[in-house]
C-alpha cells in the first residue's frame, strides 16, 4: 500500500513538472515574440526587401515568392551586386548546360540548379561536356549552340557567341543565384 502511495506521488509530481514546463514554454515564446518585434510592431525581423521584392530568412538562406511560387536562394541580391554581368535573354526553348567534366559532373548542384533556373521558364536544359575527356555518356558542346556554360573562372556573367557564361572562382552558388536574379528581372 505505502509502494501505491509512493508511485502516485511520483506522479503527481510529474504532472506538475510537465504542467509547469509547458506553461514555462508558452510565456517564454510570448516575450520572445514581445522583445523581438521591429520597427512598427511588425515581427518579421528575418524579412529582407531590394527593389520591391521581399525575401525570407530560410534555414540556410533564403526565400523570395513570385510568381506564386517560392524560390530558394543562398545569397540576396545586395551581396551580389559587385559582380560584372551582362544583360542577356533567352531565345529558344532549348539550351545546353554545358560544364567541365573535370570540375562538375550532370548531377552536379549546379548543374541541376542551372537546369531548374530553365524549366522555370519551361526551357529544357540538356546537360552538354565541354570536351570529351572524362564525359559520360552526354553529347560534347561549345558556344556555337544555345547554351548556358558554367565553367571555373573570374565571378563574372558574360555573352560568348551563343553562351550565356557563368563564371566563378570560389563559390559557384553566388554566380547561379546571380544568374536566377537576372532571370527573374530582379536584379538588372
């Protein structure tokens, strides 16, 4: 009978413990929503706005709606902004994205990335080798066709023949988020 008393006890106890933490819980995200506010009472603290375009903090990056869908990006435009590029469009239905098997491969992040930006503007994008070492099985390419090439460089976009050129030193996320913002009209 003393054990029954003992394990209701116990319970108790719990139950308080747990009661109290979820009150604990529910306070603290009601200051934390309190202290945190912005200007004008508005708490977006992670939304960020260029050239009337609004964007999200995401988990590791960040998110701009238009269009009614939601594009993931690494960088905002503004830290973009001090890279040399060229105004380009896009003339056909069809590009290639053409690479250096020896730095990427068709399964790169790029690459796909690349191929995305595409199909967001119902382009098809083929994956294309700029030469024929190293290639799998995928057709070799150069800048006398419709193609977008990524290729290790300066960070720079540029126009060559039929290319549109995606050049980048170290990170190549910045060059593709530059290219999509310059896609997108977002950044002219």
């Amino acid at each position: 009978m003393e054990k029954k008393q003992s394990l209701l006890k116990n319970k108790k106890i719990l139950v308080y413990f747990l009661g109290g933490m979820i009150i604990f819980l529910m306070v603290g995200s009601l200051l934390s929503l309190w202290a945190f506010k912005g200007e004008n009472g508005n708490t977006e603290v992670n939304a960020y706005e260029y050239n009337g375009y609004k964007f999200l903090k995401a988990n590791n990056g960040f998110i701009l709606s238009i269009n009614n869908k939601d594009i993931g990006f690494n960088y905002l435009p503004n830290e973009l902004e001090g890279i040399n590029n060229d105004d380009f469009n896009f003339l056909n239905n069809k590009y290639y994205v053409i690479f250096n098997p020896e730095e990427l491969n068709e399964g790169s992040y790029e690459i796909n990335r690349i191929r995305g930006i595409l199909n967001y503007f119902n382009i098809l994008g083929a994956p294309a080798c700029d030469k024929e070492e190293k290639c799998s099985d995928i057709p070799v390419k150069d800048c006398s066709v419709d193609a977008v090439y990524i290729k290790k460089g300066e960070n720079k976009i540029y126009k060559d023949n039929k290319c549109i050129v995606l050049s980048y030193n170290e990170d190549s996320a910045k060059i593709v988020d530059l290219f999509f913002y310059k896609a997108l009209g977002v950044m002219k």
